[in-house]
C-alpha cells in the first residue's frame, strides 16, 4: 500500500513567487500612483475653481471706489481681498499670504530645488527635459567647516551630471532623486539628503556623491526618470480616446502663455515709458479707461489671438484686471532683479545712495550700485530699488541699503566704498550711515559726493558774506521772477525784443540745488540786456535771491562713468584757474572793461567811488586800504574775496579720506611706484606678492611707454591694454588694482538723476501708489535698456508661481 504524499512549497519557493510578485506590482505602482495623484489634484482643482471670484475686469463694485488716476496704482501689499464669487475677478481665496512677490529676500529662480515642482504632467514633463538646475556662479558662498572655508565646485557639474545647486538654500540636490522621491522602487529607501534637505558638507563632497550615486534609490530614481520620459501616462494606456487630451491641454497652455506674452508686452511699454496704467472710469461704457485697457482695445482690433481670447475666455480669466496688472509688474521686476544679481554676482560693488521727498511727502531713498563689467571694460552704474523710508535716523537707511543690497546678492564684504552727501546722518564718522557701514566691513571708503561738494562750495562763496555779487544774483533771479513769472510781462518782453530785432534768448532761473544751470541765467540776462531795459522801462520790479555754478566742471562730474582720478584732475584744474584769475590782473581788467563798454553803450551812469573814512584806532578795523577808483574797488572788495573763498572751500571740501588712494593710483598709472603707494594698493585692493614683480615686467615691456601718464583718459588707456592678448590673466593685479578703484564713485548723480524719473512716475494725480508697484515701475523706468532685453518666457514663469495660488489660465 502506498503512502500519500502532500506536495507543499518550501518556504525558498514562496519567498521567491514574493519577491516576483512585488517586482511586478512595482513596476506599475509609479504610474499608478500618478494616476491617483492627477485624478485628486484635478478634484481638487474643480474645488478651488469654484471658491475663486471671478477674474473680469469688468468689476464695477470696485472700479467705482476708484476716483482718479491716483488710485490706479493700487496697492500691493494686499493684492487679494476677501470677496464673493459676485465680486469679478478683483478677489482669490480667503488669508492667502503673500510669496516673493513682496519678498524682501534674494529672488528665487522658478527651477531653483527650494521651489515645489509642478503636479501637471505636461508640464512636470518639459521640466523633466529641462534638467537640473545648474547655476553658473562665478565663486559660490563659502562655509567654514574645520579650520577651512569650503563651498560648492563648478567642476562638480561636469563629474555628476544629476547634480543640482540651490542658491537661496546654498546645498547641493539629486535632480533624478528629487523628483522621483516617490516612485513606488524607492519607498523606504530614499535618500532624503539629497532629495529633500540638501547636501552642503563640502570636505567630503565627491565621495558621497559618488557613494549617492552608487546607490539604489538613485539608480532606482533614475530608472523611473527614464520610465517616465519615454512612457504613456496611465489613463491614456487605460482608455485610448484620452490620447489626444494631453495634445489639446498642452496647445492651450502655449496658447495661453501666447496671451499672457501679450499682456507683457504692453505693461513693458507702458512702464518703460513712466505712463499711468490705469483711467478715473474703467467701466466697459467709459470712453477712456486708462492706457492699459485702451491698448487692449487698440491691439485686438489687429489681433485675432488677443481678440478670440477676450471673446471666448471665462468672464473670470480675462485677465485684465488691476491685480493681474500688479502681477505682471512685480514679475518683470523680479526678473530685472535676478538679472541685475547674476551680473553683480562675486563681484567688487559701491554703493550709491541719496534721499529727496516725493510729491505725496513721503521721503524716498534711491540706491544705486556701481561696479566694473568685463563685457565693457568700463564701471557702469545700476538703479537696485527705491525705499519709503518711515524715519531718517541712520539705523534705519542702514537697515534699508543691507534690505536692498541683498535683494541683489551683495553683502557688505564685497563693498568697496559708499557714496553719499554730506549730511551728518549719512556721512557722521561715529554714528552715522558711513560708520555702521565700517562696522560690517571696516576697508570700506567713504565719498562725499564731489558734485555735492562743488555746489557747497559755490553757493557758500557766492552767498551773504560779499553784499554785492549777493546782490548781483538777487537781481538775475529777480528778473526772471519778474518778468518770467507773468504771461503779461513775458510777452511786453517778446514784443520789445521783436521791435529792436534781437533774438531772444530765454530767461532761467537759479537753484539752491540745481548744479549746472546757474551760467545760463547770467548769459540770458547778457544777451538780453538792452532788451531788459527798455521792458523794465514800460513795467515794474521786485523779488530777491541768489546763486549760480561753474557749469563746465559741474556737468562733467555729473557723468555716471567719471573716476575719481578724472574727478581730482577736474577740481585741480578748476583749482589752478581760479589761482590764475587770482595772480593775473589782465583777467580782470578785460572783464571790467566789457561790463563798462556795455555800461556805455546802454547808458548806464558808472558810480563814483565812495571815499571811506578812516578809523582813529587801527585795531577796530582790519584793513584801511581805499580804492582810488571803480577798477581797484570791484578787484579788491568783490573780485578777489570771491575768488579766495572759493579756493578756501576747495581746500577744505575736497580733502576727503581717498585722496591718498588717489594719489597712488596716479602713481600706478604712471609706474612710479614707492613703498608706501604699494603697500597701500596691497591693502586697499587685496593683491597678492606678485603685484611688484607685474608692475616691473610692465615697465620692461615696450608697447608700455606711450601709455603711461597722468592724464585723465590713461585709466582708459590701460584698460583697453589690458584687455588685448588676454594680458588681463598675466598682470592679475595690475587689472584688480585698476578695475576696483574705477568701480569707487565719485558723484550721487545717479541717484539725483532717479529722482528727476520718480516725479514722472509718481505725480499728483498718482500718489497713492504703493510703495512696492512704485520701486518696481522705477526699475522698469530707470533699467530701460534691460527690460528692453528681458526675457518674456522667464516673466511668464515668474507670474505663474508669484502668487500662492494655481492660476485659473494653463501656464
């Protein structure tokens, strides 16, 4: 009889039947688990979908609130209110915070690993093919770890080509990891390090990366990477009627992207011009509704895109509204901001700052930055932002300038010198804007603006201490209040001028801080003069003040491009000019002589000199020197006390804490050298021992000598050397030297000259503008030639992701 067997599998047989089973539900799961995800977010976006308000401009409920041009520039600090859906499309879902639309911090690059990536598979897809994020920095942040700084290497892209860096999180990612941390072969043995927080232990960075590399999660990470880049998404294999639904989606979102770029364009050229966007009465039966919509309406005349978009879009996706205006505002500026970074990163900056108060009596503080650019090989100047500053102590420009610099990426270590004007505030040498400054980099320089000081200078020798040339410059003004100040009176001296056929030239007025028009008022009132009398002979006179400048000088420091060797160079000839009208008598005599040929040819009665008499105690009196005639009076009393004041101010304005810098930078320029100038170089600029041995191979080289010199365009000169043959890498110091004194600014002309644009883009009629919509219409104003150049896919990136919200729009 046979004995029954019962043929159970062995315990090896199950484990393997497991493991087979679980490889083929794994290779499935990644794609089920997208599936899953889609099919929620899509339930999720139907759900927000209906919260949202409306996204028309056709909003009347709110446009009515809006009574002038003023409140056009509406404000970005709330740019979402709590509305209901009946609102239009002014409103967004209840206590949403605001992201880096308003963020004081860097700017964040839309691929950068900090930021979340996108659920939409088309779109998950082209980022996919993107790549990772691989920023070209020129030197990465430094970490001290041990005894020595460490950061991230360039040559590591070459090595890993996964590798990605974040710059706002300074750590290094694994593209392939990060986005396919969940893919159904990696649960329970992903690597969070590279995928989530971030790699920065730079001392041992090439062995974990090459350990990371070797690992199963990321080769299961690339696998699925690869899996995903050249597979069907699950519900088209599931159902093959959805295969053209991902094609139509993804020719909406560029059809979508296509209108935005339009929406761009307009607000580019309307900003980059200083125009109001919006009107008093946007209702759709205004007939002006502000330059934004009438552009709209212009353009879709001649544009069938814009104009099947307007026809066929939700009322709540016109996306014309004065939030959608902001945002695409915001995000230009945000990408001027990061292009602005990328050309001052690692690089030697000054920083250049000055405060005025605009129309709505706000004070404002401009910050501009200069530093040298390769491309050009010439130190070029940036507007950086606009401040509203609360109070003007000097803790709190401080804490706006260090808000501003690192914005665009600049700390103060990599500042060379400050620009301001001379008020105790900004330049106080133990509690001023200059002094905190020094605390956080103590080799920074300081610069009184030499256009600040010229007019000082002017203005102090030209003011009450002289009664007559005071008297002089109140009588130009005089005139010109006077007679320009009336229409009537103009036109008597229009008719006069007609009737004695002489050209008119027209009058100007002086300026306490004004700095180059004070010549013109003289020579309009000279050219002019037998005009003047014979109107002032049929009308009255009045009025009082003074002033004027020494224009020629005053316009060249004003040049944004003007180093402070040119600028020294300026004030020493200005300086010996004035010496030389001092020693020569034959300048005075010839100015005397024309006032009087003018004197005679209009009749005008010369007064006798008054005899003075002489004090009985000589100490009461400092001088008791008489003139013998008009001649010898006007030279000593009027002539020679201006002059001498005024090279009393240049003495003691201009002798500033960088003339010693100044000097032996014109030594440099010359190759004579001493000891004290090299050691000054070596600490001021951070060169190395090499910078000897540069300065005596340059002596020794023959194309040299007709360069060398102490006139103002040998800096110039240089430079263009240097970037011939790639000489700039042989003679490293010699360029450093040379490059980080022209980055050191001599005027706050920039500043000055943002303030002429800030009374364009902020006036009366706009001057509820917030303060944020103003400092980005400032950059878009100023920076004309960078938004020119602006990259509009990039701005289309940035509006998409600017808000907390997904917008209503495929972007």
């Amino acid at each position: 009889m046979s004995q029954k067997t019962n043929n159970y599998p062995s315990g090896s047989t199950k484990r393997k039947k497991a493991q087979k089973k679980n490889e083929e539900i794994n290779k499935i799961r990644g794609s089920l688990d997208r599936f899953c995800t889609k099919i929620l977010q899509i339930n999720e976006n139907t759900s927000i979908d209906t919260e949202l308000p409306s996204e028309s401009a056709e909003n009347t409920s709110i446009e009515t609130e809006l009574p002038s041009e003023s409140a056009d520039e509406n404000i970005l600090k709330k740019p979402f209110d709590t509305v209901d859906d009946s609102t239009g499309d002014q409103g967004t879902i209840v206590n949403i915070n605001q992201t880096q639309c308003t963020s004081s911090g860097p700017l964040i690059h839309p691929d950068d690993p900090s930021n979340v990536f996108t659920s939409f598979r088309l779109e998950l897809k082209e980022r996919v093919i993107r790549g990772p994020y691989q920023p070209d920095i020129k030197l990465f942040p430094r970490t001290k770890i041990g005894q020595n700084y460490r950061s991230f290497q360039k040559k590591w892209y070459d090595c890993f080509k996964w590798l990605e860096y974040s710059v706002s999180k300074d750590k290094a990612f694994c593209f392939p990891c990060r986005m396919f941390l969940n893919s159904g072969s990696n649960v329970g043995q992903a690597d969070t390090t590279f995928s989530k927080t971030g790699f920065s232990n730079w001392h041992v960075a090439t062995t974990s990366f090459k350990t990371h590399q070797m690992s199963k999660s990321h080769i299961r990470s690339t696998s699925s990477m690869t899996f995903f880049l050249n597979s069907q998404s699950i519900d088209i294999a599931l159902n093959k009627s959805q295969e053209l639904e991902p094609s139509r989606r993804e020719m909406q979102r560029l059809a979508n992207r296509n209108i935005i770029h339009r929406l761009v364009d307009i607000s580019l050229c309307l900003a980059k011009n200083g125009k109001p966007f919006r009107g008093h009465n946007e209702k759709i039966d205004s007939v002006s509704r502000g330059l934004f919509l009438e552009m709209i309406n212009i353009l879709k005349k001649y544009d069938s895109v814009l104009n099947d978009h307007l026809q066929n879009c939700p009322k709540n996706a016109s996306y014309l509204s004065n939030h959608i205006q902001n945002d695409i505002i915001t995000s230009i500026h945000n990408v001027l901001k990061r292009n602005i970074a990328a050309k001052l990163s690692n690089r030697t900056v000054s920083i250049i700052a000055d405060e005025t108060t605009d129309c709505g009596h706000y004070e404002q503080l401009s910050i501009c930055v200069r530093y040298f650019d390769e491309n050009e090989n010439r130190p070029q100047e940036l507007f950086i932002g606009l401040k509203k500053m609360s109070s003007v102590n000097a803790q709190s420009i401080f804490d706006a300038l260090t808000d501003a610099t690192n914005q665009v990426g600049i700390d103060w270590q990599s500042v060379i010198a400050v620009c301001f004007d001379g008020a105790a505030t900004m330049s106080g040498h133990y509690n001023g804007v200059q002094a905190k400054a020094k605390l956080s980099n103590p080799n920074i320089l300081y610069v009184h603006c030499y256009g600040h000081c010229l007019n000082l200078i002017l203005v102090d020798s030209l003011g009450k201490k002289n009664h007559v040339i005071f008297n002089f410059f109140g009588i130009i003004q005089m005139l010109y209040s006077f007679v320009g100040g009336s229409p009537i009176r103009h036109a008597i001296l229009e008719r006069v001028s007609k009737e004695m056929n002489i050209k008119l030239k027209s009058l100007k007025t002086l300026s306490t801080t004004r700095w180059a028009c004070r010549a013109e008022a003289i020579q309009a009132v000279k050219n002019n003069y037998s005009v003047l009398l014979q109107c002032l002979a049929e009308i009255s006179k009045t009025s009082n003040l003074s002033e004027i400048k020494v224009k020629s000088i005053s316009s060249t420091l004003q040049s944004s491009d003007l180093d402070l060797l040119t600028a020294v160079s300026m004030v020493q000839s200005l300086k010996s000019s004035l010496k030389n009208l001092r020693t020569d008598d034959d300048s005075f005599k010839d100015v005397y002589e024309e006032t009087i040929k003018i004197c005679k040819e209009n009749k005008i009665i010369i007064p006798e000199v008054k005899k003075r008499k002489l004090s009985a105690k000589i100490d009461q009196n400092s001088s008791n020197f008489t003139a013998e005639n008009k001649m010898d009076e006007m030279k000593w009393f009027v002539f020679y006390p201006t002059l001498d004041e005024m090279l009393s101010g240049i003495e003691r304005r201009f002798s500033q804490e960088t003339l010693n810098l100044i000097n032996a930078t014109g030594n440099l320029i010359q190759l004579k050298l001493d000891s004290n100038d090299i050691s000054m170089l070596k600490e001021k600029f951070n060169l190395d021992t090499t910078f000897e041995s540069e300065i005596k191979l340059i002596k020794n080289m023959s194309d040299t000598t007709s360069i060398r010199g102490s006139s103002i365009k040998t800096i110039v000169a240089w430079l263009n050397w240097l970037s011939e043959n790639d000489r700039k890498t042989t003679f490293r110091n010699f360029n450093k030297a040379l490059t980080q004194f022209a980055t050191i600014p001599v005027t706050s002309c920039s500043c000055e000259r943002a303030f002429s644009k800030l009374s364009i883009v902020k006036s009366k009629l706009r001057n509820t503008m917030s303060p944020e919509r103003l400092d980005s219409l400032m950059l878009i104003f100023i920076e004309q030639k960078m938004a020119s150049e602006i990259n509009i896919e990039e701005v289309i990136d940035e509006f998409k992701t600017c808000v907390p919200i997904k917008r209503r729009l495929e972007l």
